[in-house]
C-alpha cells in the first residue's frame, strides 16, 4: 500500500479537481508555484470542452505567470516555467503565439525550450521558420532548428544547404536530408555526394520505393563504399527494393575480394 499510496492521492486529487468548475479552475492556475495540484489542474482543463472566452482567459492567466516567473530566482523560475509550458500545449495555438514567441526571444536556453513545447507543426510558416533561423544566428542553440524538422523545411524561407552545417550529429544531418527530400526530391537528392550516410539514412526513413535508385547511386558514387555497405542494406530493406539488394550483396562478395587481396 506505501508505494501505491502516492500514485492513489494522484488520482484522488484529480478526481476533486475535476468536480471543480472551471472558473474556479482558473482561479486556482493564477497561484502557480502556490498551487498543490497545479499538474492536476492543467490536465483536467486540457480534457475540458472550452468557449473561446474561456480560452482567451486561459492565456492571460499563461502570459501573466510567463511574466512572473522571470522576476524569481533560477530555481523557481524553472518550476513555473515547466508549469507554463503545460499550459502552452492545451491552448490553441493562435492565442499561444505571442506567449511561445516571448519565450524563445528570451536569453536563458530554458526558457527558450520552454517556448518550443509549446509549437506545433502546423504553425510552421516561412515567417515562423525565419523566426527560429534568426533566433539560432543569435543564440547558436540549434535546438531551434530542430523544431522545424518535423515537416518538409520551407525552401523559400530556408537554404537547407546552411541548416545542415548546423549539425555535427549525423542524426540531425540526416533530419534536415529528409526534411528536404519531403520538399522536394531533386533538392534534397544534391546532399548524396556530400553527406553520403545520412543521405541513404533518410531515404530508407522516407519509405518512398522510388529513393531506391537514388541509394543506390549513391553507394555506387562513394568513395568509401565499405562504410556504408550497412546502411545501404538497411535502407534498401526499408525500400523492399529486393533486386538492389541482390546487386548490393555482389557488390559486397566483391569488395570482400579486394580487401582479402590487399591483406594478402
């Protein structure tokens, strides 16, 4: 009972703030870091059906602990900012807005990050996207750029050319290889001579059969076929392309060859 009597009081707090009304809800998120069960009160008014009046008072209430918590010490000002950002994920983006932009103009990468819960990927216009891109020249904290990730990049907006020398992780390279393919294929296909790995990565990602002679250009371009002999299987699994594969373990028996030859 001791270890599933934290877990019961949970449940039993939500239970109570959830047979509050809602205007008493609010009032009760006003008190932020003075409120027991705020974390209870954030997710029953994220379950509620809200008017829009409702939800305008919603923001008001996220803006104004936005703004206090900048007057505390480092300590609580992250409480509260954690405590912000769940309410920026339940309001409706229009009205969340202004609140996310605040943020990510400010100083303190917590913060910042705070803000980039609080976007979802519908918001991601060119004007958004030039945002982010401006806010990294400022800040170099690429954990801006990869917001943007989630949905083919805008090219208009942004030279994907310069987003992936942001990133020293191929993981992230491949992300930005794949956002671009999204955008638009032959765009995307100039990243192969240069970024070669993460290149095959994110078209195995992408799913799509017909990257499938795309890798295996790609393979046939390299100059170090043998690093990514692994990847390039992978990637053509992913593609149910079964007659590159036959070609790829040829291509394998003959690379095992020469390097048997040269130890040799």
């Amino acid at each position: 009972f001791e270890r599933k009597a934290p877990d019961l009081r949970k449940r039993e707090g939500l239970a109570r703030v959830r047979c509050l009304s809602f205007k008493e809800k609010l009032r009760r998120l006003k008190r932020g870091l003075d409120e027991e069960y705020f974390d209870e009160l954030a997710f029953a008014v994220g379950e509620s059906e809200r008017t829009e009046r409702q939800n305008v008072d919603l923001a008001t209430i996220v803006a104004n602990l936005t703004k206090r918590s900048t007057h505390l010490r480092s300590s609580e000002r992250a409480r509260l900012d954690r405590r912000v950002g769940k309410l920026l994920r339940i309001l409706p983006f229009d009205l969340a807005r202004p609140i996310v932009l605040d943020l990510l103009s400010d100083p303190l990468k917590q913060r910042r990050q705070i803000g980039l819960k609080g976007i979802r990927s519908e918001a991601m216009d060119d004007q958004f996207v030039q945002l982010l891109w401006n806010r990294f020249r400022e800040t170099e904290d690429n954990t801006l750029l990869k917001a943007i990730l989630g949905r083919p990049i805008p090219l208009d907006a942004l030279d994907p050319r310069q987003l992936i020398e942001s990133f020293d992780e191929d993981y992230w390279k491949m992300r930005v290889i794949e956002a671009t393919l999204k955008a638009n294929r032959s765009r995307g296909a100039k990243f192969a001579s240069s970024h070669p790995l993460p290149f095959i990565w994110a078209c195995g990602r992408l799913e799509d059969k017909r990257m499938a002679s795309l890798v295996v250009d790609c393979l046939s371009n390299a100059s170090d076929q043998v690093t990514l002999i692994d990847i390039t299987a992978w990637a053509l699994g992913k593609l149910g392309a079964t007659m590159e594969l036959t070609e790829l373990e040829a291509l394998l028996n003959q690379l095992s060859e020469q390097l048997a030859a040269e130890n040799n």
